[in-house]
C-alpha cells in the first residue's frame, strides 16, 4: 500500500495535482461490484490531500480550453441543500444532510456553548444500515478542530470520483465551512480530506490527460 500525501494551495490546485497523481501512480483494475462495475478505474491505495487556504475562488477548477468543466458554481449550490438538508426527493435512497443537519446544528452549539477546545466535534454520515444500500455513502466522515481562530475541517470518503465528484463535493463542503465559521465566530481555516478510493473511471482518463496536460 502506498501512502500519497498532496499539498495544494487552494481546491483548484488540489484536484490537478490529483489528477496528474492518479494517472501516473493509479492502480489500474477492473471493478467487480459498485458503481460502473464490469468498467476499469485508476485509483491511489491512500491519499491525504491538505489544502492550504480552500476559500480562493473559484472553487471549482479552471480547466483548459475544450475540456468540459467538471462541475459549476451552479451546480455547487443547487448540490448544497443536499449536503446541509434532511430533505430526500423522489428517487433518491439519502442525501448526506439526511445525516448531518441536525450534526451541524449541535457543533456550531458545541463550540459557542462549550469553547474550543474538544475533539467532540464530529460528524457522522451512515449508520448500520448502510451497507445494505446498492449505492452506500461516499463522504463518511466530516472532522472539525478550532485552533488559532479558525475552524478546519477533516474530511473522509471511502470512495471518492475524481472527475464528476472531488470538484463538486469539496465545493460544497468548503462553503459548508465557512458557514460553520460566521456562525461560530470564527475565521474560516484549512481543509484536509483523505480516502482510500479516490479514482478516475476509464472515460475520463483522457479528459484528465489533457486537463492535466499529461503525455
């Protein structure tokens, strides 16, 4: 197992060293169960990605010219109410807000009510019967530590789409820190997410050479 550790300035950044990180260092194998099985990915054993100052905008990565964007501003924010809300449309199995709304809630009190420093401040999606969904969580796990005045956050998938999730996701959470951080008092500070599935499907792999400007 190899351990890869990413230093980035800003999300922009973060998701082109990963993408120049997977296609050159990726495992490459056939998936049997899940989503796309029977197709191939390039995935890191581990990576922690650490994030410096992930409030720059934008958000979202400025791809080269004639590369599809893999996400945008708008989809960040219609995608958020999913990420903070326990409301579940038609269709869907969960959101994450499903489990952390009433999480987030309860932090922003831990730290007003309680002060800063704890390590109680944790947040959990899933429960035992996840497993059993055909389509279980990927974000897992949303850590939080104040220190120095601002809140970080500490972020886990267990598996984790390069292309069409990582962009999306982060976007997300970011906003998702910051508005943990008016509401607290706090600034808003660094963010490192690890996982042990983050990988491309084989039909960005070329999107993802160009994007990357990978020979």
């Amino acid at each position: 197992m190899k351990i890869s550790v990413i230093e980035a300035r800003d999300l922009s950044e973060a998701w082109f060293l990963c993408l120049c990180k997977i296609m050159t260092e990726g495992h490459e194998y056939k998936i049997d169960r899940g989503s796309y099985a029977g197709q191939y990915r390039k995935e890191l054993d581990y990576v922690t990605i650490h994030i410096k100052y992930p409030g720059t905008r934008p958000l979202i990565p400025d791809v080269p010219q004639g590369v599809p964007p893999p996400s945008t501003m708008e989809y960040v924010e219609s995608y958020l109410p999913y990420l903070m809300t326990a409301h579940v449309r038609e269709g869907e199995q969960y959101t994450y807000g499903q489990y952390l709304e009433k999480q987030i809630a309860e932090v922003i009190k831990m730290y007003k009510e309680d002060g800063f420093n704890t390590n109680q401040a944790f947040m959990a999606v899933g429960n035992e019967k996840s497993i059993y969904l055909s389509d279980p969580p990927c974000l897992r796990a949303i850590d939080t530590r104040i220190r120095d005045g601002k809140l970080h956050f500490f972020v886990y998938f267990r598996s984790w789409d390069l292309w069409a999730g990582f962009p999306s996701n982060l976007a997300a959470v970011q906003l998702l820190k910051e508005y943990l951080a008016s509401e607290i008092g706090v600034d808003d500070g660094e963010l490192i997410a690890s996982s042990k599935g983050l990988h491309l499907y084989d039909y960005a792999w070329d999107l993802a050479k160009t994007a990357a400007r990978i020979d």
